[in-house]
C-alpha cells in the first residue's frame, strides 16, 4: 500500500554546504513546483489531482501519473530519485469516492463496463491521461502510469481501454482476480487478517487510512479472531455493513458472476502499450496478480512489449534499498538496482525515446545465488519438470514410491489451528512482523502434532529452480469439508553460523539449521472439483489436491536440503474451514467446527522446474 510504502525517505532534500546555518534554521526549497487541480469526469465528478512539475524544467516533459485511494501526495516521495535525474511531471490521483476527490463511497470495483454511460476505473484514468496532455503544460503529450498495490493495479486496469497518449506502464504488484488470488483471498480461501485490515482502511472513512477498531489493545490477533467466530459473526459484531466489500465476500463465499465480472484482465487485447509489471515472490499481500497480467499479455504481444522483473521482495520492498530477505542478509542493493538499472531506463526509453528498447521477457534477482538473471523466454526452456516424492518415513526424494506405500496422517482440530506465523500475532499494520511473515523461520511450529514435514538428505551440488512451482497431494480427510496448505522450505545447514538482523523480534538469532520457505499456498477442499459450485468431501476418500505454488526463481545451494510441509489450517491469515461441510463456509455455527483425521498417501509430490 503506497501510503505506508514510501513514508520517510525525502531524498529530494537540497545537501548542506559547508557553510549552511544548522539544519533547524535553513529553508530547503523543493526541487517542484505543486499545484493541485479538480479533474472533471466524464459524469461529472471531479478528482482532486496534484501536479509536481520540475522547478528547473526547460521544455517539454513527460508525466509520469499514479491514482491512489490512499491520499494523494503533494510532496516528491524519496523512490523518484532516478525517474527524477530524467525529468518527469509527477501526478497524484485522489481516486473517485476517497480522500480530496469526489464520488459516493469506494466500491473496490475492478470492472470494466460497456456501454455509453459507462464509469469505471479504465474510464477515469482515460478522462484524467485526456485532460493532464491538454491542460499541463509544457508536456511532451507522452503519459506513463506506475504504481505499487493499488496505485498498481490502476496503472494496469488502465490499459484495458488505454488513451493514445498512454505510452508506458508499470504495474507493480497488481491483481486481477479478486476471488482466485491476491488481496481477498487465495482459491477461494478467505485471506481473513488482511481483508479485515485492508478493508477497513479503504472503506471506514473517506478522508482516512483508518485502522480496524475492534482490535482495542489485542496483543495476539490469533487469540483474538479464534474468540471472534466466523466472518459472518465478526462483520456484524464490528462492521454493520459500514465496509461493504467485507459483506459481499461473505454474501459471494464461491466463484461467481460478482466475481467474474471484476476479472478486468480478460478485457486486455493486444499487447500495445509497453508494460514493466513488477512482482514480489515475498509480497504479503499481492505476489500473484502481476504474473497473471504478463501472462495475458503475452498471449497476443508480437512486438515483446511486456516484461517482468522478479524478486525476493515484500510488499513493494523493491521501491528502496534493500539487502535482504527478511532475516536473511545478501550482497547488493536490489532494490536500488531495480529503480535505477531497470525502471528509470524503462519509462526513459518508452517516454524520452532515451537509451535502448528492453528486449528480454524476464529479469529476475535470483535468491539463493543473489544474482540478476536475465531470460529470453519464460517459461525456461531448460527447466525440467521434476517431481519430488513425499514418503511415508518423512523424507523426500526425487524416487517415486513403493508400490503400497503408506499414508502419513495428523488430527486437524479448529480449536487449535496452526498459525501462519510465532505467536503472538500482531495487528497487519504498522508491524514489521506482517511485511516479511512469508519468509519466517518454520521451526516455530515444529512438535506441532497437526504439521506433516518431508525432508531431502543434503544436496549434493547446487539445484536452480525457475518457473512454476506446482504441488499434488493424494490426501483424504474424516470431515465432508477441509483446507490443505502446502509449504516448499529451504532448510539451511546446522553448521550454517551467521547473525541475522534483529529488528523482526521473534526468537531466531542465526541462520543454523533455519527453514526458509519459498512457496506456500493453501487449497479448500469444497472447491476441488468446481469452484463455482462448492461440493462436500466423501470422507476418508483419497483424491488429488492441486496446489499451485507461483512462479520463483531460486538455487538451493549445496549442503542445504529441501522439505515440504503440509498442514489443514493457517491461522488468522487464512479463515478457519469448520472441516463439516455448510452451504455458506463464511456463516459456520460454531458446532460445525469439527476435528479432523488427515491422511496423506503415496503419489503426493512437489514438481518443480529444475534447470540441470
């Protein structure tokens, strides 16, 4: 979210000279000039917009425009620094409904409608791009849209009905299916932490980035929500319809026409405006979205107009410098890397015809080897894809199993659900833990008994994995309803002695034995056959669960090993399944959470794209 993103770094700041007054009594004077105007729609309403033009500009420019619904900035934010060595005219959105703009509430609709009188989000970028190149002057009548989140996915959105002068976009941890993946939920499975959090900042008030009151003091929200009841009892106690989109995801729990029709992707046509999409294989809260758009485009882009850049970032953790992964120090700065190697040249070639075209598919800050990468082609044409076996003696290997091999099973009890990070859990923002949680030590739920773990003896040389990662379980459970998560885990050597930062908190000092996840996800069972018509289980019935775990790029390296791990809950992030099945899973009794026996049995596998 960009309002908590780029809060601090003024790089802008003019330096002191070594005659300057002290710091308290000078005057820095910015480097723009703000003005902030009224943007009328096509229906009337106006958008409150700043408009940052360079002080020392000497002709035409370029304007790089962001739409926010997390208050318009009219200060330069520290992550321009290298667009800015290029000359840009920097916009800020207030988008329709929030903050200093006009328009009844904020709906979060990602719709694109048809018809003359059409509104939407496509249209309201369009109208703004239409009245920016007529009205600022000078510019060059050439208009970028970037952002990250959902400044991200307005930059995306528009490019489903884009405006002529719309020459470059940068979509950065975007999304395009509310239901599938990404802020709301994952396959259907409520994302039920964050969507309290992030709806209550975009919909509780207007003109504020409001936290969620109902916390009042929590100190572990897993406590807290596992008190609260379900999202149906939760939403009336606390919201009373005052977030609307917190009621639609219960009233909508399956897959769709609600959902479908905000599926604004399927509306993209040939790729025709150059596009950096940018996503996080660490992003907490949109690691999915972003790879969908380039997927899309490159379904019709015969000029390689669209491109993606890959790291192991957090949530926009790339808009800064960054020399780790979470606890996990690494040589260089990919963040800076990414803004000055990659994005400036990017939107300096599409917009100030500077520099050369970018002509690969992918770039890629490789974890493991902490390299970039650069490939021609994606998927890797060299990548082979290799299944990793799950055994009933708790190892795995790359040897499919006996013939009869035995299940692994655990009980999964609702009351006691495994959380998704160390207790205890506190609140979505502002705290550190939430930003790297996806790549926190796993050790915190070893001995629990409801967590199955499978483990690689050490390799014997380094294995690169690039592209996607995808697991099968042949699993069965006692309930008529269940959730399987899927954990792939780089467990680092016990004599692997190095200090980590310490500002996470939390109980890890050093990287001996630490089990680094690099691909988690979770799949609900009553959606295993459609997700548009939920089904139960037969109980006990041993069937193929599809996980799919995203796309990453990563070497585990020699002497490390490889483990997977898979539990039935994934706790407050992820809402509890009562493991009984109901028609509406959001509007559970409390007698509907039943314990549960998981079996996990031969033919259950990680695949994963091994370059050899």
């Amino acid at each position: 979210m960009r309002h908590l993103l780029l809060a601090g770094a003024a790089l802008f700041a003019s330096p002191m000279s070594p005659m300057a007054p002290p710091a308290a009594a000078q005057q820095t004077v910015s480097p723009f000039v703000a003005e902030e105007v009224m943007i009328p729609m096509r229906d009337g309403v106006k958008l409150r917009t700043v408009i940052l033009r360079p002080r020392d500009a000497t002709g035409p420019l370029p304007i790089l425009l962001s739409r926010t619904p997390y208050g318009a900035s009219n200060e330069p934010q520290g992550d321009w620094a290298a667009l800015a060595k290029d000359g840009y005219i920097f916009v800020d959105q207030d988008m329709r409904g929030r903050f200093g703009s006009e328009g009844e509430g904020f709906s979060l609709s990602t719709e694109v409608k048809t018809g003359k009188q059409a509104v939407d989000e496509t249209t309201d970028a369009w109208d703004t791009i239409d009245w920016l190149v007529k009205n600022v002057k000078p510019n060059n009548g050439k208009v970028g849209m970037w952002g990250v989140s959902y400044p991200g996915l307005t930059a995306a959105i528009a490019l489903a009905r884009p405006h002529p002068a719309l020459k470059a976009a940068s979509p950065q941890a975007a999304w395009t299916d509310y239901w599938m993946n990404d802020d709301l939920h994952r396959y259907g499975a409520m994302r039920l932490t964050y969507a309290i959090d992030w709806l209550t900042i975009l919909q509780w008030d207007k003109t504020e980035n409001a936290g969620f009151p109902g916390y009042a003091g929590a100190i572990d929200t897993y406590s807290w929500f596992l008190k609260a009841g379900s999202p149906d009892e939760i939403e009336k106690r606390y919201f009373q319809g005052r977030v609307p989109r917190l009621r639609e995801m219960i009233e909508h729990p399956d897959y769709d026409e609600f959902w479908k029709k905000q599926r604004w992707a399927e509306t993209l046509k040939r790729t025709g405006v150059p596009t950096l999409n940018v996503a996080g294989s660490y992003d907490q809260e949109d690691p999915w979205g972003s790879w969908q758009i380039y997927y899309r485009q490159q379904k019709d882009d015969p000029d390689n107009l669209a491109q993606m850049v890959l790291g192991p970032w957090n949530h926009g953790g790339w808009r800064g410098p960054i020399s780790r992964l979470g606890r996990i120090p690494y040589p260089g700065d990919s963040g800076t890397s990414f803004m000055t190697e990659i994005e400036a040249p990017f939107f300096a070639y599409w917009l100030h015809g500077k520099g050369t075209k970018p002509d690969y598919e992918v770039k890629s800050f490789q974890s493991g080897s902490w390299q970039w990468r650069t490939y021609p082609a994606w998927p890797v044409p060299q990548a082979q894809a290799t299944p990793l076996y799950l055994h009933a003696d708790g190892s795995a290997s790359f040897t499919a199993p006996a013939q009869g091999e035995a299940c692994r099973d655990y009980v999964s009890d609702p009351a006691n659900p495994v959380p998704n990070r160390a207790r205890p859990v506190s609140v979505t923002y502002p705290r550190p833990e939430w930003q790297w949680w996806e790549s926190e030590d796993q050790r915190f739920v070893d001995g629990r008994p409801d967590v199955l773990s499978w483990t690689t003896a050490p390799l014997d040389a380094d294995m690169t994995v690039t592209g996607a990662i995808a697991a099968k379980l042949m699993a069965s459970t006692s309930g008529t309803d269940s959730d399987f998560i899927v954990k792939l885990i780089d467990v680092f050597p016990d004599d692997y002695t190095r200090s980590v930062p310490s500002d996470l908190g939390g109980y890890t000092r050093q990287l001996n034995g630490y089990q680094l996840p690099i691909a988690m996800e979770v799949r609900r069972g009553r959606y295993l056959k459609s997700f548009e018509t939920p089904q139960p289980l037969v109980p006990d019935q041993v069937v193929a669960w599809d996980v799919p775990l995203r796309d990453h790029d990563h070497v585990f390296r020699k002497g490390h090993r490889i483990m997977v791990q898979v539990q039935s809950s994934w706790f407050p992030v992820i809402d509890r399944n009562p493991q009984r099945f109901v028609p509406n899973i959001y509007k559970a009794a409390p007698a509907d959470y039943v314990k549960a026996t998981q079996r996990v049995c031969a033919g259950s596998a990680v695949t994963l794209p091994v370059i050899r």
